[in-house]
C-alpha cells in the first residue's frame, strides 16, 4: 500500500507542477502582450509628436519665407529704381539679377484660330490632326507683326531674382 500511496502522491505533485508551469507560461504571454502594447502606444504617442514638430516647423518655416519674399519684394524694387540699362549688379553676399523675359503667342481660340486665311503656313499636319505651331506662329508675327485670329501675344517682361553666393536663387526658379 505504501507503495500505491507514493505512487499518487507523485503523481498530484507532477500534475500540481505542471499546473504550475501552465500558469507560469500564461503569465510569460501575458507579459509579452503588455510590452506589445507598450510598443504600440509608444509609436502612437511618437507619431504624434513628429506630426507636431512638423506642424511647428511648417509653421517657423512659412513666417520666415513670407519674411524672405518680403525681403525679396523690397530687393526688387530697389533694383526697379535703378537705370534700367543696369542688369546685374554684384555685392558680396550674392547678385541683383534683371532678365527679359521672351514674348509668348498663346492660341486661346482654336476654332477662330482655324479662320485664318494662311493656314497652312500656321499650323503642322499630322495625319488627321491640324494643330497650331507655335514656331510657325511666332516667325509669322515676327515678319508681319500681325497676331493671327485666336491668338494673343504675352508680352515679355523683365525678370527680377537674386542669386546667392550659396548657389541658391530666389524670385528665379531655384531656391
């Protein structure tokens, strides 16, 4: 009987044991579960902390280029007072820079466009398609001084922008 008696009690222990560590790898996974969500609410919080920095920095950004533009305005108009055969003018942190600009023939109309009398010598043929060529356009303006129906003529202006001894260009096409 004493043997039958061991036998169980080995038995109980074994099963309280493994029990026991069934419990204990339930607490390991819910332990990895709460770091889990600790990472998430981590990367949640940072994302919304990188959204406000970068709202601040839009924000710091857009006050100092409205400065800058102003800044550019008031360079502009200093270079408009001056002859206006001047067209660059160099200092030591950058250049004041006037440029014409070239006229441009715009077709605003193409059905009144079509009316003109020389068509042919104003348009390029692809098959089954007539469509303005502005070259043609141009060069016709240029020997005739006469704007074809439908068409408009941009006149050229100058071009005012300020080039930075550090290669950058403002008011140009550059920043």
């Amino acid at each position: 009987m004493s043997d039958n008696f061991l036998d169980t009690l080995l038995l109980e222990v074994a099963e309280k044991e493994q029990k026991m560590e069934l419990a204990h790898v339930d607490m390991v996974l819910k332990e990895i579960c709460s770091l889990n969500a600790d990472i998430s609410k981590i990367l949640e919080q940072a994302e919304e902390e990188r959204k406000i920095i970068t709202e601040w920095a839009l924000q710091r950004s857009a006050k100092l280029n409205e400065k800058a533009e102003w800044l550019s305005k008031k360079l502009e108009a200093f270079m408009n007072e001056q002859d206006p055969a001047t067209r660059t003018i160099d200092l030591a942190h950058g250049q004041l820079l006037r440029r014409k600009q070239v006229e441009k023939i715009v077709v605003e109309n193409l059905e009144q466009f079509l009316q003109n009398n020389n068509l042919a010598d104003l348009t390029t043929t692809s098959p089954e398609v007539i469509k303005p060529d502005i070259a043609k356009i141009k060069a016709f303006y240029k020997m005739t001084k006469k704007i074809p129906l439908g068409t408009s003529l941009v006149e050229s202006t100058d071009k005012f922008s300020i080039k930075l001894k550090n290669g950058g260009t403002i008011d140009g096409t550059e920043t």
